[in-house]
C-alpha cells in the first residue's frame, strides 16, 4: 500500500540556516524531513511519508511574496503530495504570514487539505483562519513538543476526509463558522445550566461567544504642537549598549526608560536594537532611524516644537502579547502625564 505524501514548509530558522541575518535566503527544496519535519514525520507515522523540506527566508518571502509562491507552487506540483503541512510558526509573525499564504495558495490551486499551526495573536492566525485549520500553539518554539502531536493528529484527519471537530476537541483556532449539530437538550435547558454555573460563581462555556474588543477613546488633537512637550515610545528594540536591562529580543516581557539628556543625537557608540524581528543593519549604524533624536532637536530649534523629555521608553514589538504590551502602556502612561508630556511619538520599524 502507498503512502500518503506530504510535502512541509518551513523558514530559514527552523530550517538551520541562521536567523536574521538569513532571512533574505530565497525558496531551496530539500528531500525528506528536516528541523520540525523530524518529529512531525515520527508522529503521523508509517502511513505518511514527508517526500520534501520546502524552506524559504522570511524576509524573502514577505518581499518577494508572488515569486516565492510561485515556485514554491512549482516544488509542490512536482511532487503531487496528498496533504501540505506548514510551520509550526508559532508567534513569529512573517512566518504565520507566510505559512498562512502558501497554505492558502495550495489550497486554491491543487484543491489538497492544507494545516498548520500557530499562536492566536499571529497575525497569520486572523488573516487565514477562516480558510484553513490552524492549530493553536504557544508563543514561542519551546512549545514544539507539543504542537507537534495535536498537528499531526489533525493531519491524519484531514488525510482521511474524517469529520473535523470543535476547536475545543480539535485544538485549532476558532475559524468563526457556525456549525449545525444536533444537541441532546434543547436550548431552553442548556441556557438555564449556563444560568446556574454563572450564578455558583462557575466559568460557564458560551456556545457562541462574542469577541472582545478594547474600545480606546482617541486622546483630544494636540492644539498648537509648538508648545507641545512631546516624548518618544518605540517597539523598535533600541535600548543602550550592554542592554541593562535584559529586554527580551521578542516576546517582550519588560520596557525600558532611558535618558536622553545631554544628546544631540542617538550614537550608535551608545546605543543598539536588540530587535529579533527586523533586519537591524541600518538601524545599528544609525540609531536616530527609530529615535529620530537628532530631527527632533532641530525642530526644538527651530520652534516647530516646544520641547521632548529628556528620555525614551523602549520595549520590542515582535511577537509580544497583546496583554503586555497593553500592560507596559499602562505602567508608563500616568508617568508620562505625570511629567506633563503632551503628546508621544510612537515609532516602530
């Protein structure tokens, strides 16, 4: 009996090419597993065989993205697999993104089952969980051992044409499809359960639950900035040399709040990214890209502006949560008021 072929995709870091600093490698075919097709292949077992490694940059694939899919879509036709498995990327964003558009792509194109797999705030996981199975992961790789049974379990379904279950049997994503079942208790009784936990002071399941969205009330216009005292935030990853304070170069679980006193200019002598989610060639040469330190004294200068705080709060963006990220605006926020900021540039990268 033949097995059932599987082609993966993966990114340069997962394929043990380097990491940023090799992001820019464009679209290589290997033969067989490699990195997380290793366990991947252990765990669908003698059935499935994984007959190639598709791996592409990150970087090249966000740049490039009509040629990578392109040849990709090459590779993949070639080797006429029955099921195209991508990831896990868990929260790394380009790679969600790229796992998410070539799943995507196949799926249009060879009419294949597509899965992979990723953390719920990636923003690959709300751009293409309504075309394809994303299984839910953690937010960093150290949870590869077990994304990695929970994908190919589903993978073995898709395979087979089984029935797919709720995202809570299934582990995947909420895709925001209803789904007609019949239930054992007609809805008056379920509703009056759900009542009963609420009122026990239970954590009552919704069977259809509502998103949660924070409504911010846009702050007042600024009413003449030449007057304005204004200070810089970025998640650009630029903290001074050394890094004192230990700022993750993602998944940021800290920020930081340093001087600027004294500087005409942000000096690379000084200062550095520690970014882990952009190329920072530019930026270690020049800081004053992502704190535009040097302008900004100008525009002091020449009246355009009242005056910048004398320090810079910095954190780094990529794959950081939206609850921490929400929790360092909340830390800094009253100190900047406190200081009598009135507005903040916020740049990024």
């Amino acid at each position: 009996m033949s097995k059932i072929k599987v082609v993966h995709y993966i990114n340069n870091f997962f394929a043990g090419i380097g990491g940023e600093e090799m992001a820019h490698v464009g679209v290589e075919r290997r033969v067989g597993p490699a990195g997380p097709g290793l366990g991947l292949a252990a765990a669908l077992g003698d059935e499935f065989e994984i007959v190639s490694t598709l791996v592409c940059g990150d970087n090249y694939f966000g740049e490039h993205t009509a040629d990578a899919v392109a040849e990709l879509l090459g590779y993949i036709r070639a080797d006429q697999p029955q099921l195209f498995i991508a990831g896990p990327a868990f929260n790394a964003g380009r790679y969600g993104f790229a796992c998410g558009t070539i799943c995507k792509a196949v799926a249009d194109d060879l009419a294949i089952p597509v899965l992979t797999a990723m953390y719920p705030e990636n923003p690959g996981a709300d751009a293409f969980k309504k075309h394809m199975i994303i299984i839910e992961t953690r937010n960093s790789a150290a949870d590869m051992r077990a994304a990695i049974p929970k994908m190919a379990a589903c993978a073995k379904k898709l395979a087979h044409g089984e029935e797919i279950g709720s995202p809570q049997e299934e582990g995947y994503i909420e895709r925001g499809i209803r789904v007609n079942y019949f239930a054992e208790k007609r809805g008056s009784e379920r509703a009056v359960e759900l009542l009963v936990q609420k009122m026990r002071g239970e954590q009552p399941v919704s069977e259809y639950p509502l998103p949660v969205i924070d409504r911010v009330e846009a702050a007042p216009a600024v009413k003449d900035i030449r007057k304005c005292k204004i200070a810089v935030v970025t998640s650009g990853g630029i903290v001074p040399t050394g890094n004192p304070d230990r700022i993750e170069s993602s998944s940021a679980s800290k920020y930081g709040k340093y001087s600027l006193e004294g500087m005409e200019r942000m000096d690379k002598k000084d200062f550095l990214s520690i970014h882990g989610g952009y190329d920072r060639t530019f930026i270690l040469e020049n800081p004053n890209l992502v704190i535009p330190l040097d302008v900004l004294r100008d525009l002091v200068k020449e009246g355009e502006i009242g005056e910048i705080a004398e320090y810079f709060i910095t954190t780094t963006g990529t794959g950081t949560s939206t609850g921490n990220a929400k929790k360092f605006g909340e830390d800094f926020a009253p100190k900047l008021k406190a200081d009598g900021v009135d507005a903040v540039l916020l740049t990024s990268t």
